[in-house]
C-alpha cells in the first residue's frame, strides 16, 4: 500500500517543485518578501501534510507499529514514515530554490556582460568620433597648403585621403596589420607634404607576418604627434618610426627630435594620446605596456601589443 500512496503523493511533490520555483521564488522571495514566502510556503507544505494524512487513510495505513519485546511484552510505537513527506517536502524546496536563485544568477551575470559589451562599443565609439577628425582636421590643413604651391599634387593628396578615409569608414573591430601599416604610410606621405629638407623622416617595418589582427588606429595619435611637435623648419630634426617583433609581441616606436619651440607644447599630452591610452586600456587590458621617454633632445613612445 505504501507503494501506491507514494505515486499517489508525488504529483503534490511535482506540483511544489515548479509552484516553488516558478512563483513562490521569483514573485515573493526574490523581491525581498521573506516573511511572505515562508508563511506561503508553510500554508503549502501543511496542504500536501494534510493530503498525506488523507492518503493514509484512503490506503488504510496504520500511523503505528507492534514490537513484541521478550523483556517487556508488546510494545506500541509510531511509524516515523508518517513523517517523510514533510521531509521530502523540504528536500524538494531546497532543490528548486536552488534552481532558480542559480539560474536567476546567471541570467543576471549574462545581462551585466552584455550591458559592460554594450558600454565598451559605446565608448571605443566616442573615443573614435574624437580621434577621426582630430587627425584628418590637420592633413586638410596639410592639403590647404599644398593648394598655393602645387595644385596637381593636392590633386593626388585628395585622393589619397579619400583612401584613408574609406579605411576608418569601414574599419572593423580588428584589420590585418598590413591594412593599419598601408594608413601609416599613407598619413607618413601626406605628412611629409609640408616638411622642409632638413627634417629626416625614417618608416622602418620589421614584421615578418603582416596577416595578424590588430585594433585599427592604435598607432596615428602618436605618429600624428610626432609631426606636430618633433619637426622644425629652422633647424634640423628627424622622425623615426619602427615596427618589429619580439617574440609574440609587436612593438611600435616612434621617437622625434625636439625643438626649442615645440619642447613645451609636448609636455601636454593632448586629446588624441589621452584617448589612445584608454582604448588600449579597454582593447588590451593586461596585454600592452606603454612607456613614453622625454630627454633634452628627443622625445619616445614605445608601445608592446601582446596580439595572441
């Protein structure tokens, strides 16, 4: 009989595992209302008590036991399995309560991600609105100039422009290197439109594979800030820019001489370093290493790109 009463017994138990899970846990008890949900859970647990009781006496089980004791006679105990639907009952609550808290956790953490991911595109979104026309605002400046002295080769600066252009319009979140190093060139080329012959401008590439991905853009603010403080029309001045490999890292530098009338203006980080500096923060979080050198004569920034 104790057979058919358990299959009697657990649709109740199937019925308080998602009744638990599915209302009395998200609806009461993650919304803070304690004393509401113990008191709906007891009101529950006493209900399915009460149908055990009924079950009992449908299938006529007896809630005691006869021991026949030698040293004492007959003796009359209770039958303690009278008691395991309460104790089942409280299993089963503990069960799905740690479904859905578990589940609820995970959902949230997915969402908080999610939200953190939304965040960042947000804000390598705003940082490239600043840094864009920061840098294309000067080489128009460049090709403005050129227009009074060599029309045909503004002609061709445009040009090359347009091909710029068309790169951060369609950049995506990584490009091949060789696409990032083509820019450089091409922003090197249109640099070099308003330098004078005593300024030497090296572009030096040692990368063996030029296939790997990168984050587009990483390296202008700093070649752009090299043209604008490191060259000098009244004495000479250089330009050196390298890349090369170091084991899995890629290091770029960039070193430029400094002028007397530039020296203190390059004091000042400016608007397009701040931001490369917190999208690699953001891009390559414990996976670059930054370092920028000022002496009398020259100014360094050194950066290592951990690409794998």
């Amino acid at each position: 009989m104790y057979f058919y009463k358990f299959f009697a017994f657990a649709p109740g138990l199937c019925g308080l595992f998602y009744l638990n899970m599915y209302l009395l846990v998200p609806k009461v008890l993650l919304k803070g209302k304690l004393l509401s949900y113990v008191g709906l859970l007891a009101a529950v647990i006493g209900t399915l008590v009460l149908y055990n009781y009924f079950l009992e006496n449908f299938f006529n089980l007896s809630h005691t036991f006869v021991v026949d004791d030698p040293e004492h006679g007959v003796i009359v105990r209770k039958n303690f399995v009278h008691f395991m639907p309460v104790v089942t009952s409280i299993l089963v609550v503990g069960v799905s309560t740690s479904v859905k808290v578990t589940s609820k956790w995970l959902e949230d953490r997915d969402r908080q991600q999610k939200l953190e991911k939304e965040k960042l595109g947000a804000e390598l979104s705003w940082l490239k609105t600043q840094l864009n026309p920061h840098f294309f605002f000067n080489i128009l400046n460049n090709i403005y100039a050129l227009m009074a002295i060599d029309y045909k080769s503004a002609q061709r600066a445009i040009h090359q422009l347009s091909k710029m252009m068309r790169y951060v319009l369609y950049e995506t979140e990584t490009v091949p290197l060789k696409r990032e190093l083509e820019f450089l060139k091409n922003y090197v080329e249109l640099a070099k439109l308003r330098v004078v012959q005593n300024v030497q401008i090296e572009f030096e590439n040692d990368i063996a594979s030029e296939e790997q991905a990168i984050a587009p853009l990483l390296f202008i603010s700093f070649v752009e800030n090299a043209f604008k403080h490191g060259i000098s029309t009244e004495q000479p001045s250089f330009i050196a820019i390298k890349l090369q490999e170091e084991k899995d890292k890629l290091v770029f530098t960039v070193t430029n001489s400094i002028c007397t009338v530039n020296a203190a203006h390059q004091k000042e980080e400016g608007i397009g370093l701040n931001n490369i500096k917190r999208r690699l923060a953001l891009l390559y979080p414990d996976r670059h290493a930054l370092q920028i050198r000022k002496d009398n004569s020259q100014y360094q920034v050194r950066l290592q790109l951990q690409l794998i």
